[in-house]
C-alpha cells in the first residue's frame, strides 16, 4: 500500500504520470472524500497534459490513519452554530495541520515544489497550503470552495443536511444508487448525472470503503475551527483559479466569486447547471483549465 508517514499521520496515495519537482499536482480531497471520487477524465487530461498526479486520503479518511476523539452530533450542531455566530470553534486539529500534511507527503515523495488543487474542504487546504508555504506552492486551483466567511459560505440546508446526517451501512447496491441519486438531488448536480454504471462503481467503492462517522466529523471541526481566512487569502500571490457552480447548494456561488475577488489576478470560472459535485463529464474540462494555470505559473519567478 502506497503510504507516506508525516505529522504523526500515515497518507495514503496514488500517482499518475511523471512525478518531478514542479511538475506534480496534488489533489486535494473534500469533507470525507476519498481518493478514488476524483474522475478518471480528469487525471487522464493532466497526465496527458505532461503533469504528475497524486490523489491522497486526508488524514481521517479511507486508508489515511485515523486521529483519535469521539465527536458527537450535538457537538457538530454547537460548533455550526459557534461559526455562524463568529465564536471559537475547537477541534483535533484545524486545516492549518492537514495543509502540513500535504506537504509532508510532497517532501517524501522528493517534491519539494508543486500545484496545489482542491474540492470543497480540500479547496481550503490548498488555500491554506499557499498562504503558508508560497515557496512550495507554484499554482492554486480551488473548487467549489469558499474562504471559511459564514455570510457567503452558507448554503441551503437541505445540502447541508445531506452531507452531515449520520448515514446506516448500504444493504444492497440498488439502496445505495437511490441514496447517491437523493445526494446528488441536494447538491444541485442533477444537469451533469452520472451514469448507471458511473453511479454503481461509486457505490461500490463506498460500500468497500465506508466512511468513518468520528472521522469525518473531526474533519468538519478542522474545517470550522480554521474560520474566516479572508484576510490570509487575500494575500495569495500563486497563480489561481477558482472554479464553481452556478447552482451549488452547500457552497453558493458567492463563496467561489469571493474567493477569486479576493486573490489578485485569480481568474474565476462559473460552470453553469453545475452543483457541488465534480462529475466526470466536467473532469477534462476541468484538467484543460488547470493546465493552463499551470503554464501561468510557469511564467512567474519563483
């Protein structure tokens, strides 16, 4: 099992392609994403491309080792509320830490240099990873992602629902392509669905690869405990793109325009019928338009 030991925290990964310094992606994996829910259009476009490509399991998901600390539900609805009332969130660990990972993971790998990419949560760690490492950082591209701004970053409560509400194991593959097409309905995706066999592959893998309730809540803390980093983000100086969706329903639209008013230069992307989701119709999509802000950083001294 390919895995690197950093932080106190063993990462699993995958590599595609080429791996050289200044010439690898990292991607960056959402709020209990995995590694395998990145699309295989999209690797094939980077690689293709001439990038290398890491997927990981942040710390607290899939095959990443496990944090300890038991959180409860009562204690996720506290600190949403703590949030939206600008109080102190405490965590295990904040998103501070799982950007420390990444870098980790580059430094054992013999890269010292590479492109920060990232869904959702992982958006923020690769925000976070330029703030704090922008001699490591050559470009970012944050996704369907937000500042951590309560006042933009608050979506509908159906999707938020929907990612956060306690979910009983799959008792069979046709459950679980209901329960996925109700996930897909909340997040505002219904424009890019999946395929029958697309969406029987992911229930597959979820079903061999079950989420971790105290996991995924420790990373919600992370998440909430890291708050507003408007100021820290408007001090990016990596070459960035933001992509989002214009019918996103956990992250609004507003949260992906802010962080790209915020980032001098970013060029922003509003990908229209899309939610918060990266379905693989989009997926070369997506790779062209990283691939030319790598070459934008290409361009810029580092």
């Amino acid at each position: 099992m390919p895995a690197i030991t950093t932080n106190g925290v063993t990462l699993y990964y995958e590599a595609y392609g080429k791996l050289s310094d200044g010439g690898t992606v990292f991607l960056i994996p959402g709020l209990g994403m995995q590694h395998w829910m990145w699309p295989d259009t999209l690797i094939e476009t980077l690689v293709k491309g001439g990038a290398g490509v890491v997927v990981m399991d942040n710390r607290d998901c899939g095959r990443s080792s496990r944090c300890s600390g038991r959180v409860s539900m009562g204690r996720v609805f506290g600190s949403i509320g703590r949030t939206l009332t600008r109080r102190p969130v405490s965590g295990v660990y904040g998103l501070e830490e799982m950007a420390s990972d990444v870098v980790g993971l580059a430094s054992g790998l013999g890269i010292r240099t590479f492109h920060a990419a990232g869904i959702s949560m992982g958006g923020m760690i690769a925000q976070v990873l330029a703030v704090r490492y922008p001699e490591s950082v050559l470009s970012l591209t944050s996704m369907s992602s937000a500042t951590g701004n309560p006042r933009t970053g608050l979506g509908k409560f159906s999707a938020i629902w929907a990612t956060i509400r306690p979910q009983s194991r799959l008792a069979s593959e046709s459950e679980g392509v209901k329960r996925l097409d109700r996930f897909i309905r909340a997040m505002g995706s219904v424009s890019y669905e999946r395929t029958d066999a697309e969406k029987r592959r992911l229930v597959r893998l979820m079903a061999r690869n079950p989420g971790d309730p105290d996991g995924f809540r420790r990373q919600l803390l992370a998440l909430l405990q890291s708050g507003d980093r408007r100021t820290q983000v408007s001090g990016i100086r990596a070459p960035t793109l933001v992509l989002h969706g214009l019918s996103d329903k956990l992250l609004p639209p507003r949260a992906g325009k802010e962080t790209a008013d915020l980032i001098s230069g970013a060029r922003l992307e509003m990908i229209p019928r899309l939610g918060h989701d990266l379905p693989p119709a989009l997926g070369a999509k997506y790779g062209r338009l990283m691939l030319e802000n790598f070459s934008r950083a290409s361009s810029v001294k580092h």
